[in-house]
C-alpha cells in the first residue's frame, strides 16, 4: 500500500524532486546570464516561492492581485510583476495598497489599462512600472506590432503614476527566432523615442531550455517546471522522474478484468487535456489508460486491469498548475516519507 | 454595465431561476409518484439543499464522505445517501459519526466494500442501509448483471451492521427501455430470494423528464437541473432562461476587430467541453465562441466582436456542477437585482 496513511484522493507533491527541479532550471540561467522570475500559478505556496528565491530568482510573477496579495502575506516576498491588465477600482485599489507592500511592476496592452493604473497612482509616491505586452504569436493578450508597443510605451511615459519599464510576452512555443526578431524590433522602436528598455521579459515552461534563444530578453517567466506534468513529459522537456506532482487515489471498484475505477474525478484532475490522449499516467503502469473522468470517479482501461479494491494507486496529472488549484491542502513527501498537509495559499484566488 | 458591483470573474446563481428549476421537476415527479433526492454536487450549498426539501424532496444526494459532513453541518438536512463505494478507516470512522446525525444510506458494488462498512457498524444501534450499486450501461461503477445484484444483496443481508435496502444506477442517457429491464430483473432475482426490494434509484438531469420511463424506479437523483448549462441546452433539456448559473467576466484587452480577453480562464469556466464547441455561450452574443482558456484568460472570437475594454459580459458555462466548485464563494441574485455572495460550504470536499 502507498501512502496508507494518506486520505484519498490527495495531491502529493515530492519536495525533494521539487527543489532539484528548481535549482536545475535556475542553473541552467544562470550560465546564460538569464534572471528567472517564476510564476506561483502552478504551486500557489509561498514556501515555494521562497524556495525559488533563495535558489536565486529575482522575484516571483502572478496572474491575479488575489494571488498576490495571499503570496506576500507570510512575508519574505519582495519583489512580484502582475502580468494581466488589471481593471476596475475595486482591483486598482488593492493593486495601489500592494504597491506599498513591494517592488511591483504590471503589464498593459492598451491605452484604457493605462488610464486606470494612471489614475489610481497619481498621487503614489513613485510611480507604478508599467511593461507593455506584446503578441509575439499566441494570439492572446498583447499588442499586435512594434510599432503598437512603441506608441503604448509613450503614452505610457507621458501619463502620470505611471512609467515605462519594457516589454512582456507570452510567446509562442517553438517560435524562439521570431519572438527575437519581434521584442528586437519593438525595443529598438522604443529605444529610438528616447525611452529605456529595461526589462524584456518572456517565458513558459515547453520553452524552458531554450530561454537563451531570445537573447533579447533580459528575464524567464516558467510554472510549471516545478512540478512537471504528462504534457511537459510529452514534449521531452522532463521525465516521468522530474515529476513532482501526483494524485494519490484509492481503486474503489473493479467491475470488469480490464476496468477499474478510482475517487479521483474531473474535481481533482480536472479535465485538461493539453492534446493528450486519457487523463494521466498512473505511475508504473503505462499499460493503464485513464480513460474517462466524472466529477469524483476516473474510470481506468487495461488489457488486464490487475488492481484490487482499496489499493492506493499514484496519477501524474496532463496539468499539475489546475490540479493544485483544486485542493484546500496538498500532501508534502520526500520520496516515500509523508511530511504532512500544506494548505494552498492562493488557491482559488482568480480576482 | 452589468453589475458593476461585482468584482470579476465572478459565478453569479439567479436564485430566481433555481428556485422554478427546483419547483418544475418537483412537480414533473409527483405527478408521476416519484420521489425526488437532488445531488448537491451541482451547488454545494445547505441552503439550496434546504429549499429542495422544502419543494417535497425526500432527501439528498452526496458523492463523498467530506459533502455529506459540510452540508448537515447548517442543520435542516436529515437525510443523506452516499452514492459512493467507501473505503478506508479513516473515511470509514465518519461515516459511522454521520450516521449518528442523519438518516443515513450508502451504496456498494463488491464484498470488499461491504465488507469495511460491516465492521465499522457491527456494533451500531442501527444497521447502516446498502444499495446496491448497478452497471445498466454507463460502464462505471456497478456489478455488472442482475444476478451480480442478487449475490451482493444476498451477502449485504449476511453481514452485521448493514441491511440490504434496493438498487442504485447511474443509467446511460437515453436508455430508458434497457435500464427498466435491468432493474425489474434485478428486482426479481432478489426478491425470489426472499430480500424485498425498498428502494430503486435512478437518475441524472440529461434524462429528467424521462424519469417516468423506468417505472420500477422508487426515486430519481438530479444535480445539474438546478442550474442547468450549454450541455443541457444543447441535449434541448433547458432553454437559455433556464439557466441559473453564469461567469460575470471583464473584457481586458480587444487587440483586434475579431478577438477580445476576458479574465475568466479554466480556473473558473474550467476545460469541461462535453462535447460542446467553445467554453460557454456569451449571454445575448451567439456570434461570439469562446474560443480558447488558458489558466486565468479567455479566448472570445466573432466577425465582429464589438466589445469594449472594461465591459462586463455574462457566460453560462458547459458544465455548471464543476463551475461552482472553482469558487469560494458564488454572487446570488434575482434578475438584476444583486443579493451578496454566499460561501459554497461544500467545495473542493473530495474524500
């Protein structure tokens, strides 16, 4: 029996392959002369986060002021870019007390989010950093050419509360040349209107190990290198043994030779797929496929399924960043050794 | 501006729509004599419970241990039944305390599981009652043949601590005749061994007003139909204004004619598609596809999008029961009106 002391099902996380997968990465940096800045969405503790600073980050990213507001709580965190456009004066306010808390920078991708964090830190006593976020091609956020970024950059530098501090991207995978080729333009348009370039910042973990191909950009933003999951696996970024993240789960039927199912469902390793085929490896048995997740049952396929019922069985998840979301706590390990429940800070935290 | 009180994203419940959602299957039901027991799994919360009691429901529904606790915990609620195969001592030893609170009933599809609520109600005052869980076609949990039924029935009744009380599915959609067979069958086998047959559960929102249609049914378990979603409008069980449940998102960015971002990702609509195109419907915008989630952005493609930075939208997700579990907290109102949030006392209660 694994983990019989555990209740199931529990998100596991090994510390031990955690930390090595930290200061692997942090490595790999700084013999590139790259600052990392990670990205607390995937474990959302802020034990990690200073973990990740201690190995040398520079600061930490967040998606939400929610999440930073629950990262900086416990102290130790001092330094933390908000890439979303924040909006509305209710989020302004909080971001206008955060700023008085840390170093904080956000990002703006259009005149109306500038107008707004303008007008909430008029009055601050320094201004708000303000990076641009450019669509270097996944079509998300971000303006669309340089020649945008350049005119956001000045009307950013021309509004009060506000300053200009460079340029963010959520960059396409695989695309290593052209994002060069589009923050390289960007900053030299900016550079041409007199404004410094200070921080190019890009990143995402399917890229992690040819972040020195933008040599452009001076910072990495990663989340999930973490933990690692079954997409990061199949793309040949990690192996199953850098994988942090597990859903320990318990086989509460056996209806057939070749079906079993578990009490971990679509609440627990929620339905991402991520392009993958089943909903997760179970650890040692890659003959099983998880082939169907209801809310609180995952359905499992095998030649011979071979599973008893009561067993405890472990489950890399497709995306390790949405299953720890779905836990009030996760369950610290080293190895086989249980360390006990942490609750997940900024779970949930999506405003 | 739609509510422009509510801080984004947020998961807005119409109690006004829920409240006639619960009232019209209530009737549907006692019009044809059966008993209704809703599945909480949908709203998590008490207070919902409570008024589908009020309606005339006989009881509730929960998946896990950890529901069942945090929904009597309000009081008002005093009959529970656990459609789960438990296991463990640990979740074992609060079954046996939930028992002492509440009318209590579980399900079972093996010995093994029996066999641990045996030992953990031998001493009871009062047998723990067990259906038994049956495969009619959903390939889930369930033994897998009417004589399966019989054998686990017979056993059930051989055991201290637990009484055998009827039948339970989770039946394939749609396939009414089948089911009806199964359990009439199953009935009969049990009943020739001298076991009556007190209870037979069926259930699920895609099939509710096809609840008639499997006569030999006691009861009928429903969660969605509280809320609905786009699957159960796309199956034509529910209109539109059925539904109860939508995501209040802001737009953050329109970086083209075509495209626009909201702040609502897969950590609030989540990945459910069930077979749907795109993450939801835009209320009053069925141009628009909700193209693409990321963790905490989403995706809006139209011809034309036509919507401003700042803008409040509403969206009514794929799949409501998973939505209102990504949140702390849900906004109840009343067609326009705003009535405060309520704690979704039953989240994240996976074991």
């Amino acid at each position: 029996m694994i983990f019989p002391d555990i209740d199931t099902p529990a998100v596991l996380v090994d510390l031990d392959i955690a930390e090595a997968n930290i200061d692997r990465f942090q490595g790999h940096c700084a013999k590139h002369g790259i600052a990392v800045r990670p990205h607390i969405k995937t474990h959302k503790l802020p034990k990690l986060a200073r973990r990740q600073l201690e190995a040398g980050a520079i600061g930490i990213t967040c998606q939400k002021v929610s999440e930073a507001e629950a990262m900086i709580a416990e102290g130790g965190i001092d330094d933390v870019l908000i890439t979303f456009n924040i909006l509305g004066d209710a989020k302004l306010a909080r971001l206008r007390a955060l700023s008085e808390k840390v170093r904080l920078s956000v990002v703006a991708d259009n005149t109306e989010t500038v107008d707004g964090l303008s007008k909430s830190f008029a009055d601050a006593a320094t201004p708000l950093c303000v990076l641009v976020e450019c669509d270097t091609g996944a079509a998300r956020c971000g303006v669309t050419t340089p020649e945008q970024a350049r005119d956001l950059a000045r009307y950013i530098d021309s509004q009060p509360g506000v300053t200009f501090l460079g340029l963010m991207t959520y960059p396409p995978v695989g695309q290593e040349v052209a994002v060069q080729e589009w923050l390289t333009r960007a900053k030299r348009e900016i550079e041409e209107i007199g404004l410094p370039v200070h921080v190019v910042s890009h990143g995402g973990s399917p890229g992690m190990w040819q972040a020195q191909d933008v040599p452009v950009a001076t910072e990495y933003r990663i989340g999930t290198y973490i933990y690692n999951d079954c997409s990061l696996q199949a793309q040949g970024v990690c192996t199953w043994e850098d994988c942090a993240l597990s859903v320990l789960a318990t086989v509460i039927s056996v209806p057939a030779d070749n079906r079993a199912v578990i009490d971990a469902g679509s609440k627990v390793l929620t339905s991402d797929l991520l392009g993958l085929e089943g909903h997760g490896y179970v650890m040692g048995r890659p003959d099983i496929l998880v082939q169907g997740l209801s809310e609180e049952h995952g359905v499992l396929k095998a030649d011979k399924i071979n599973l008893k019922v009561g067993e405890h069985i472990r489950i890399i998840p497709n995306h390790a960043c949405v299953v720890t979301n779905m836990v009030d706590q996760i369950e610290t390990i080293r190895g086989d050794h249980s360390l006990g429940p942490v609750p997940v800070v900024a779970r949930g935290k999506v405003q």
